[in-house]
C-alpha cells in the first residue's frame, strides 16, 4: 500500500468514526452490544474497547447502508505478514452467520466489504476480525 492510500483510509477511517458514531451504534442496540457482558472480553465494541482502548478508531467496522444491501469498513492499514483484518463477518439480529468476506492482505488494499440483505430488516451485526487486536462488533438498524 502506497503512503497516499494509508493516508486516505485513515483520514476516512478516522472522519467516519468522529462523525458518524450514531450510524456506527445506532442508541439502544448499541448500548445493547456495549453493556453485554462480553464486551470488552470477547468482542470489543467502540463504546467498550477493554485492553485495546487506543485500537478502537482503526478496528470498529463501519456499516454503512447502500441501495439494497450494506457496506462494511474498517480504516486499518493492510500489512501482508505483519497486521491486518481478516475477515468481516455479518450476522443478523440473533446473532445467526449470514455471511462472511475472507481477505487476502496481499491483494487487498483495504479491508471493505458489501453484503446483500435480501430483503432483510432489523438490526444486522458487522464484526471486524484483526489478525491482532481480536474481534469488534458494530450494529446497524436496517
């Protein structure tokens, strides 16, 4: 990854999370996932970042919603042996796998995925893998 495009992610990375935390944790089912008793532990949310509290901006997934499905962003730099995402995981509102972007950080300039909701309404949960700093949780309102 070249400097202009690490500089790029982690400005929009960083803008998204200054601006757009209400998107991000959207109320109540954000205090949902940030008050559960696994945050913190075994999924880290932005509200509850346990022992990577400096990791937050760079590892929560941003949801975003687009046309008929949704985009998932997470503003972490892509370092092929040394530091990446793994993967982005969507689950719906019980928690149940839906789908899953595997990336390859060789390859893979920035750890995006878009998801199709097929119809699907309700919460939907983006969850960011860092080969690192573990799992992070994210919610959006569909």
């Amino acid at each position: 990854m070249d400097r202009r495009s690490f500089i790029r992610i982690g400005v929009a990375g960083a803008a998204t999370g200054i601006i757009a935390p209400k998107i991000v944790l959207a109320g109540s089912l954000g205090d949902k996932i940030s008050n559960n008793n696994m945050a913190g532990g075994l999924y880290y949310t932005k509200a509850s970042p346990g022992r990577w509290a400096k990791k937050a901006g760079s590892h929560s997934p941003i949801i975003q919603k687009s046309g008929s499905g949704i985009k998932v962003v997470t503003g972490h730099p892509m370092k092929q042996g040394k530091h990446w995402i793994v993967k982005h995981v969507l689950l719906d509102e019980n928690f149940k796998f839906i789908s899953e972007n595997i990336f390859n950080p060789g390859k893979d300039k920035a750890a995006i995925s878009k998801f199709s909701l097929d119809g699907r309404s309700g919460a939907v949960y983006a969850l960011s893998v860092c080969n690192l700093h573990d799992s992070w949780l994210s919610v959006l309102e569909v």
